[in-house]
C-alpha cells in the first residue's frame, strides 16, 4: 500500500531521526521544514500543506491565463492573415500557370489564417476545462479544510482548559504542600486551637487538591480522545490532500502536454497547406506562361515591311496633278460682269474703270 507521504512528513511531532521514506510524491524531501515540536497545537505542518495546494492553484490559474492570452494572439494574427490574403495585391496582373499558383498562395494564407482562430478557440476551450478543474479542487478541499478547522479549533479549546487544570492542579499541590510544612514546623510551638486550625487548613487542601487532581485527569482524558480524533482526521486529510495534489500535478502535466500537441499539430496543418502551394508552384511552366502571354497578345504573324527612301523631286516629277472640278458657289446675287480688257492690257482686271493694277 502506498505510503501517505503528506501525513508523514506534516505530522505534529516529528522525529529528528526517521527512516528515509519512499519518492513517491513531490513533498518527499519536505520534512525539513519543520522541526520536532511539543506543542499539540502546532499546524506548522499543516499550514505547509494548504500554502502548497494554494500555491498550486495559482499556477494551475497562471497556466490558464497563459492560455487565454495566447488565444487572443492566435485570433489577432490568424485574423491578420485573412485580412491580408484577401485586401493586399500580390500579382494580381500574373497569367496563366504562375497565376493559378498565386491565387493558390492566397487561398492557403487565408486557410492558414482560419487554422489559426480555430486554434485559439480550442485554447480557449482548453483553459475553461482549467478553470473548472481548479474550481472542482478547491470546492473539495474546502470541505476538508472547514472539518480541519473545526477539529483545530475544538482541539485549542480543550487543550488551553486542561493547560488550565494543570495549573490550578499544581497550584493545589503547593497550597497542600505548604499546609502540611506550617503543621510539621507548628507542632509543638503553637496551641491546641491553632493546631486545629492548622489541621483544618491541611484538610482543606487536601480536599482541593483531590478536585483540581480530579478535574485535571478528566481534562487530559477529554483531551486525548479529541487528540485521538484530531489525528485520525488530520491523517484522512493528509491523504485526501496528497490525492488532489497528485491528480493536479498530472492534471497539470497533461494540460502542458496536449497544449504543445496542439501547437504542433497546428504547424503540421500549416506545412500541409504551404506544401500544397509547393506542388502548385511545381506545376507552374515558364515556356507556358510566356507562350500564353503572346497568343493573348499577338499583333500579327509578320513583321512590318522596311520603310524605303523616297526622293522629293522625283514624287514631283512622276506625279500627275489631278484637278477636280470647282463647284460653282450658289448666290442671290447675279451674274459677274465681263471684264473689257484682255490679259495682255495693263487695264487687265478693269471693271468699269476700277482696276486692281495700279500705274
């Protein structure tokens, strides 16, 4: 059976010397925090315990804090990535081969970015099952520390009444003590009716002290049922105790475990995803790309002929003015009249004694 490692080394009244215990949980070095001690009232040990199990609680809730704060990063970037696959450009005037391999790209950054928000919400899921294990813990061990308490409060009680017993009980002893010194010093020096008084006084305290003896040794039975009950469940606690702190540790481990599982299975997904843009990128041809362009923007299939040199004068020469007909301007107006003189006369151009030439 395994040994209770809590109760062993928290107990009240440890010895200085014991035989090295079993490693079988982390208080196993822990006795050294407390030296032998008298006091039955003493929860030195005790107090060691709660302040681990507390300090474990605080890192169980550290852990989910970590958690929870590495969602909202997880969100932030995974957000961040869809936001940029789908508003920031990235060779979107690309064609063929090499285009289908970016708007792969894209595709998988955005996927990328959706693995990452699935991610914090399974962390987020991860730290409520942290929290509601913390809160388990403490609710249970709630109940055991209220009877502790309890038990430590009836245990002080009576302890403090039979220290009080005790006191008037030797107080007694020394009042009968004294009784029977004044009758043996007094015995021939006084008279008859002091001896009796004398005798009375020693009876007296003989009678008082039978009562505080009386009282004292009720006292200390009291007392030692109620140790007997304290230590009976202070064992029970100690056990119950070193249970909830060994499932918190492999709680703890386990919840550590699967959070770098995660982490990893999430880096896979992510390579899966950038692999499949590999295998895109694999399938992307030059020679198809550049022969796609030109067929899409091809002019024609022949070059344009060679501009020759053309001689100016030569055009002149070779060329034959063709006149075409004028056209006759409509007019209210009526006919010109006919000019008088020839174009040999210097009145040529005379129109009714107005000439254009002048002399």
């Amino acid at each position: 059976m395994r040994e209770t490692l809590f109760r062993d080394h928290f107990w009240i009244r440890l010895a200085k010397r014991r035989p090295k215990l079993r490693t079988g949980c982390v208080f196993s070095e822990i006795s050294s925090l407390q030296e032998e001690s008298s006091d039955l009232t003493s929860t030195v040990g005790y107090d060691s315990i709660i302040q681990h199990l507390n300090d474990g609680r605080k890192n169980c809730k550290e852990f989910e804090d970590f958690l929870k704060e590495r969602a909202v990063i997880e969100e932030k970037y995974g957000k961040e990535l869809i936001n940029l696959s789908k508003k920031k450009p990235c060779g979107q005037t690309e064609l063929n081969t090499l285009k289908r391999s970016l708007d792969a790209f894209k595709q998988q950054i955005d996927n990328v970015g959706q693995g990452h928000i699935q991610l914090a919400q399974t962390l987020r899921e991860e730290a409520k099952k942290m929290e509601d294990f913390r809160e388990k813990q403490k609710l249970h061990r709630k109940k055991i520390e209220l009877i502790m308490e309890a038990i430590h409060k009836n245990r002080n009680l009576q302890y403090k009444k039979t220290m009080e017993a005790k006191r008037l009980y030797e107080q007694r002893c020394r009042d009968k003590d004294e009784a029977e010194q004044a009758v043996h010093r007094n015995a021939n020096l006084v008279t008859q009716k002091q001896q009796e008084k004398l005798f009375l006084k020693l009876a007296q305290t003989k009678s008082s002290l039978e009562d505080s003896d009386r009282n004292y040794q009720q006292s200390i039975t009291s007392l030692e049922k109620i140790r007997e009950e304290w230590q009976k469940e202070h064992i029970k606690a100690c056990e119950f105790f070193e249970t909830q702190e060994c499932e918190r540790i492999s709680y703890f481990r386990n919840a550590l475990w699967l959070h770098v599982n995660q982490l990893s299975q999430s880096c896979v997904q992510n390579d899966e995803k950038y692999e499949d843009i590999r295998k895109s990128l694999e399938m992307c041809s030059i020679e198809k790309d550049i022969e796609f362009f030109v067929n899409l923007r091809k002019t024609g299939s022949s070059a344009p002929a060679p501009v020759a040199y053309e001689n100016y004068y030569n055009a002149q020469r070779n060329a034959t003015p063709v006149r075409s007909p004028a056209s006759v301007p409509i007019s209210r107006r009526g006919p010109l009249p006919t000019p008088t003189s020839g174009p040999g006369d210097p009145d040529y151009a005379t129109i009714d004694g107005y000439s254009l030439i002048h002399h």
